[in-house]
C-alpha cells in the first residue's frame, strides 16, 4: 500500500510540473509576442522619425544650393555690380522656411 501511495504521490507531482511547464511556456511565449509587437511598433516610430529628419535634412541643402547658385552668378557676372547685386537680395523676400 505504501508503495502504491508513493507511486501515486510521484505521478502526481511528475503531472504538476508537467502542467506548471505548459503554464510557464504558454505565458513566456505571449510575453515574447508583447515584446516583439512593441519592438515593431517602435522600430515602425523610428523609421518615420528618420524619414522626418531625413526630409527636413533635404529641404534645407536644397535652399543652400539655391543660394549657392546665386553667389556663383553674382561671381561670376562680370559685367554686374556687385554691390547693388547684393543689395537687391538683401531687399527682396527671403524664401519661407519649412522648419
């Protein structure tokens, strides 16, 4: 009788660790699913935060090279004054940041 008692305690106890592993997966496994779904969404925030910059970045060499191109040609004319150049591009409007 006491063996059949032991036995009985041993495949008890072999069942709850059995049934505790099932738990413990099946909670480690929809943790994992939480953390991967939280790492998409901010890797997602991420990249539209690089596009922003990156878009933002573009605008603002896009007007340098514009006033680059007017330095050049105001270099370069030699046939223009080079003050009074200046002087009507310091009058007229400055073109709108996107900033």
């Amino acid at each position: 009788m006491s063996d059949f008692i032991a036995q009985t305690s041993a495949l008890v106890f072999m069942l709850a660790l059995i049934v505790l592993g099932i738990v413990v997966l099946g909670v480690g496994s929809e943790m994992s699913k939480r953390w991967l779904e939280h790492k998409e969404v901010m890797a997602t925030a991420l990249n539209a935060q690089a596009a922003e910059k990156a878009a933002q970045y573009a605008a603002q060499t896009e007007r340098l090279e514009a006033r680059v191109r007017v330095l050049e040609r105001i270099a370069t004319d030699g046939g223009s004054d080079l003050s009074r150049e200046i002087e009507q591009l310091r009058t007229s409007p400055a073109p709108t940041a996107l900033n």
